[in-house]
C-alpha cells in the first residue's frame, strides 16, 4: 500500500471517528452513498 493511500485511508477512519463524536454520523453516510451513486451513473453515462 503507498503513503498516499495509507494517509486517505487514515484520513477516512479519523472523519468517520469526528462524525461520531459530533453526532453527525447520518449525514456522513448519507453523502457517502450519495457519491458513490453519482459515481456510478457517471461510469455508466461516460463509458
């Protein structure tokens, strides 16, 4: 794994871990999917 993914990879953990904290936890999620659907449609629309 390359210090560039290993520090995303921290990075993801370390928001997740505030969104806790913060009580945001459903907001966080809610984006997530949300972009991991646009990427999708995207991937399909220009492929």
């Amino acid at each position: 794994m390359s210090l560039k993914s290993s520090i995303y990879k921290f990075l993801r953990i370390w928001n997740d871990v505030d969104a806790v904290r913060k009580g945001r936890v459903g907001r966080r999620a809610g984006r997530r999917v949300a972009g991991r659907a646009t990427g999708k449609a995207f991937r399909k629309l220009f492929k």
